[in-house]
C-alpha cells in the first residue's frame, strides 16, 4: 500500500482521501518512515496536488489535533508566509488591539533563513509557553496574546514541516496551502489575514503562483466558513532596517512609538488598516485613519507594554550594545535592491538563525542595514553592521545592487485578493 501510494503520485495519479488519510496518519503514528514521506513529499512537489487532493489534505491535517474556539466576536487572525526582517505582528497586533479587534495568535520559530515570533519573544524574555487559559485569558485582557503552537494544534503540519524543512520540499503551492489554512482554521478564528510575501527571499518567488496560492487559501477558507483576505507583499528586499531576533523587536518598538518612516511602516499600516476594516466591518480609509492615529497618540505602543508585563518580558534586554563588523560603501549611487535571500543567510550564519531545528539561537545576531533601497549611498557611507560570529563578517557590497539613475519607488503592497 505505501508503494502504491507513492508510485501513484509518481506517475501522477490522484490521491484519494483514503489514501492519503492513510500515508500522513501513518507517519504521524510513526508508521510510515521520514525516507517514504520524503518520496511521496517529493513526488507531490514534481506532480503537484490537486485542488481535490488539497482540500482533502487540509481536512486530515486540521482533524490531527485539536481544534480552538475561541469565544469572542471581532477576532481575527494575522498570518504571514514569512520573510527577512518580517517583524509585522509585533508591530500590528498592538496595533489592531488598541482598536478592539481581538487577535489570538499561535506562531511558530524561525528556521532556515525566515525568522520566527517566537524566537524574537523570546530574545526579551517573553512567555511564550501560556497555557490555553492563560492564552485566552490574555486575548481577553488586553485584546491579544502571542503563544507557540500548543502540542495539540496540527501536530501533523508540525511533524511534516519539519521534514519539509529538511527535505527540500517547502516551496509547494498545495503543501503551503495545506500547512497554513490548517492551522489557521484549527486556530480558531474567523477571519483571517494573510501577509502573502512574493520574491527571492520568500518561498514563493512570482506574482502568478502567489495569486494562485491565494485563491486556494480563499477558498479552503469558504468550505470552513472562514473570511479570507490575503494581502501580496513584496519581499526581494529585507524588510525594515534590522534583521535578527533583539534587533527586529528594537526596530518594531521603534514603529510603534512613531519614529520609523519606512516599507515596514508602511506595510504595517496597510495591513492592520486591513486587519481593522474586517473586524470592525468598517471601510478600508477609516481604518486606515484610526491606525494612524493609534501610533500616533500612543495607544498601540501601551498595548505592547500591557502584552510585554502579562507574558513577562523584559524590555530592558534591548539596550543591551555589542561590537558590530562595519561595511563601508565601495561606490557612490542609488540602491536599487539589497538582496534579502543573501541577508536571510548570512544572518542566519551569524547566528540569528537555526541551521538545524535543534541548533541555539544567538538572540543578539543579525544585521543592521543603514540604508534603504531608493537611498543614496556615497562612497564609503555606512551600507550596514553585523553582529555574531565573527567568522562571518566580511564585506557584503555585493549584495547592494547600487546605480546611478534614482529607482522608481515601488509599493511595498502588490495587491489585495478577496
Ligand atoms: N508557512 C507555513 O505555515 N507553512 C508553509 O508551508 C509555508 C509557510
């Protein structure tokens, strides 16, 4: 039967829901090896799924655990297909909870070159292991909470993520689809708003598989009565200044308190404008107003400090200083692009990253870039710093593509898919 199954794919068969109920049960009981999983793994990423066969899938992995309910209207969740430098939800959760949307979110920790929430609580102390009741009690105090993925909630996507982190199998329109939407919906709840990243440091590299990609989560969506809206947002270049764990919570704080003007403010605006026009069944300009409003008069970044004091961080751990390498600009002109894969990787060398999932994080690690794509950049001006390992610094002018025509300043958000 397990041949069958995966010589079936191979040969790009239709997986029926027995079938494939069969093969992901089976591993996850320990039935069925990591060497099989990876065949069928790989054979689904050479012959894909079917739209069949991914709502099928998305249904096994979400019946693999628990399933939350969450008992408060104007909820709703935030969920991003990870890049470099994404540090939006600490930034947007205050956000929308200053202005009484609820937002329960369970996140995960980073691996490979994408950073993960978790592990940027974590570098300032936070809890991030709450129980459910803690978890909810949270959500309902101070209108949001952040916790790692509790054991129960899709331990199928857990187990098989992990596989796919390993096996080369992660950028698949079908299992990206299945792993998201199933925990999304297993989570609880209603609404739910997807920062679909699109470029060569996200896993999904162009605008035509990033649209597919949405529609199918919208539609996965619809057969669980849930609203989906996913927002495509460019990711070719690092987002923000900073990258690495302490470093992207000192940039997100620095958001907050209204002294960043950058593609992540502005990505943080749009997404919790968003976020608010769903939740509060409002139109996108009003919105937009009141979130400007709550950085501006404060309100969102009281809410950081009511969720930093209720799950225990420390936010003194951010002045914290360490010796960074330097690198100077070797020419004059435009940046046109700073090269996110490459940061994403060289960060993760430095230590800001898991190479393996049981590697140690160093939480000071990471790059501050000083200058941003469309900045002028003069010869020998600060490009950017690095911070950890010592054996990775070196010199990263290539990573800069500098010209001498100014850019044209592009959107930070591609479009918007209902
Ligand atoms: N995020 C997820 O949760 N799963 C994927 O497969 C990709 C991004």
């Amino acid at each position: 039967m397990i041949f069958d199954i995966i010589n079936k794919k191979e040969h790009k068969k239709q997986l029926s829901y027995e079938e494939l109920s069969f093969f992901f049960n089976g591993y996850l009981k320990g039935e069925i090896t990591d060497d099989d999983m990876t065949k069928l793994l790989k054979a689904i990423m050479k012959n894909n799924l079917s739209i069949r066969e991914i709502y099928d899938l998305t249904d096994i992995f979400i019946k693999s655990g628990d399933i939350l309910t969450i008992p408060i209207d104007s909820c709703v969740d935030k969920h991003s297909t990870g890049g470099i430098g994404d540090k939006t939800t600490l930034i947007v959760a205050p956000i929308v909870a200053s202005l009484g949307i609820y937002m329960p979110k369970l996140s995960g920790r980073g691996l490979g070159y994408t950073g993960g929430t978790i592990d940027k609580l974590e570098s300032i102390g936070v809890n991030t292991n709450l129980t459910e009741e803690e978890f909810i009690n949270g959500v309902k105090k101070i209108g949001f909470s952040i916790t790692g993925q509790t054991k129960n909630l899709c331990p199928m996507d857990k187990k098989i993520y992990a596989l796919r982190d390993v096996t080369n199998t992660t950028e698949n329109i079908g299992l990206i689809a299945t792993s998201i939407m199933s925990k999304k919906i297993a989570g609880g709840a209603k609404n739910i708003v997807i920062d679909l990243k699109v470029g060569n440091g996200a896993l999904i590299k162009n605008k035509k598989d990033a649209k597919k990609l949405a529609k199918i989560m919208i539609n996965i969506g619809k057969k669980y009565n849930r609203k989906v809206v996913c927002v495509l947002t460019d990711m070719n270049s690092p987002l923000g200044s900073n990258i690495g764990n302490l470093l992207e919570v000192k940039e997100a704080v620095l958001v907050l308190n209204n002294k960043v003007r950058n593609k992540l403010y502005d990505l943080c605006v749009y997404l919790s404008s968003v976020i608010v026009e769903v939740g509060l069944n409002i139109s996108f300009n009003s919105a937009k107003e009141k979130v400007i409003d709550a950085i501006e008069s404060g309100k969102a970044y009281k809410k950081f400090l009511d969720f930093i004091e209720y799950q225990n961080g420390d936010l003194s751990l951010l002045e914290k200083r360490q010796e960074g390498y330097q690198v100077l600009a070797t020419k004059s002109g435009y940046i046109k692009n700073i090269d996110a894969l490459k940061i994403g990787i060289l960060s993760m060398n430095l230590g800001a990253g898991r190479k393996n999932k049981d590697d140690k994080i160093d939480f000071e690690a990471g790059i501050v870039l000083n200058k941003q794509v469309g900045e002028y950049v003069k010869e020998n001006d600060l490009l950017c710093t690095l911070y950890g390992k010592d054996e990775f610094f070196q010199d990263i002018n290539q990573y800069f593509e500098i010209v001498n025509r100014k850019p044209k300043n592009k959107n930070i958000v591609i479009s918007i898919i209902r």
